[in-house]
C-alpha cells in the first residue's frame, strides 16, 4: 500500500522484452532505497512493482503484460519520467489516502490552464471509471493523491499547487498526456458489497439471467 504522496522523480533506465512481458530498469534518482529490500513494492507512475534486483542507481522489476495492458507503462521511452514512492509502513505519517497501487485504467489530459500560481487541469477517464469518480473525493493520477474538484460526464477537473508540480512529473505534463487512474478503493467495494446484498437477497432468492443482467452482468438483448 501507498499513500499518493511522491518522494522522487526517477526515470526508466532500460526496458527489456522478456517472452511477452517486460523487465525495467528504473533510476531512482533522490529515492533513498538503502532500506529497500529485494521482494519489496514501489510505485513506479501508480503502479505497484516488485524490487526483482538491484542495478546501478536503482532497481529492476519485472512488469507483466496484464500491467502493459491496463497502463501507461508498456509505451514509456527510455528516459521518461516516473513518479516514485516507497510502499508505506505502519508508522508512516498518513498524508495522502489508501493507494494499492493497482491501477484501473487511464485517463487523458485535456486541457492545462494557470491558476494564480497552481495549475488546473481537466481529465478525461475510461467511461467505466467516472462512476467511482466523486467530487471532493480522492484520486490517485501516476500515482499521486489528488483532490477531485469537479466531475461532467466522463471528465474531472484538479488543482496542482506549486509544491506538486516541482516535485512530480505533472509540473511538465500538457493536454494529450496520458495518465495511471486508480480510483478510491472504498468506492470500489461499497459497489461490489451492495451489489453482492442485492443480488443475496433478490426476491428470486438466487442468481439469475434477470437479475445479472439487472446489475449490468449481462448486454442488454437487441
């Protein structure tokens, strides 16, 4: 688990094709991993990796292509960016909100506009994404934990401050940039435990066409 809050910016180093899948190098540039041990999450843009070895100025992680699919991590260049954190401990100060660093889809810059000296940007997300997307709620984009300002259809809009845009990957990013969603993991189970009591106690007493296609299990029939 993570908390959203960024300690360094590193980059990829080196991006190995390993039967399919993947194997980074990554520099971590200020993050301090001397207490970092092999077997060890960090999140690397929102997404938790494994420390697999240790490299010159950093650590190698092996990265799946289930990973490759549902991120932006299959199509970063060599030298891009990255947004680093540690995995938290249980005396860690709890700044950010829960990340698990299991990301649910991405998301696209649509516009950058000044703000007196933050910077507001407009998100756009995965049509199945917005639902879990509320208002004042938290976020987690390429890994760091954000305030929702507002919520329009299928885009969001968020404030950076001065301090997040110096120390993320953000302070550089523009409309087309492509970035890691995590939503709020509450949201994630309230749906699912509501849906699982409704169909629990449908008054069909079991699972049926009708009531899987009810909770949105099943296409509507042409």
């Amino acid at each position: 688990m993570f908390t959203g809050i960024i300690e360094a910016i590193g980059s990829l180093k080196n991006a190995e094709l390993r039967g399919g899948d993947k194997r980074f190098s990554i520099d971590v540039g200020d993050l301090d991993i001397e207490s970092v041990s092999l077997g060890d999450s960090i999140s690397v843009n929102g997404v938790c990796l494994t420390v697999a070895e240790f490299c010159s100025k950093g650590f190698v992680a092996d990265v799946s292509v289930e990973t490759l699919s549902r991120t932006t991590l299959g199509d970063l260049a060599f030298g891009a960016p990255l947004n680093l954190e540690r995995a938290m401990l249980p005396t860690t100060r709890f700044n950010g909100h829960l990340v698990s660093g299991h990301v649910d889809g991405v998301g696209q810059i649509i516009k950058r506009k000044a703000d007196a000296r933050s910077v507001r940007f407009v998100i756009s997300a995965e049509e199945h994404l917005i639902r879990y997307i509320a208002e004042k709620g938290s976020i987690s984009l390429d890994g760091i934990s954000l305030t929702v300002n507002w919520v329009d259809g299928v885009q969001f809009g968020i404030n950076i401050v001065p301090h997040t845009l110096k120390k993320t990957t953000l302070g550089h990013a523009g409309a087309g940039h492509v970035v890691n969603l995590e939503v709020d993991i509450i949201a994630r189970y309230l749906e699912r435990l509501v849906k699982s009591e409704s169909i629990c106690h449908s008054e069909h007493n079991g699972v049926t066409r009708e009531v899987l296609a009810r909770f949105g299990y099943l296409a509507d029939k042409e």
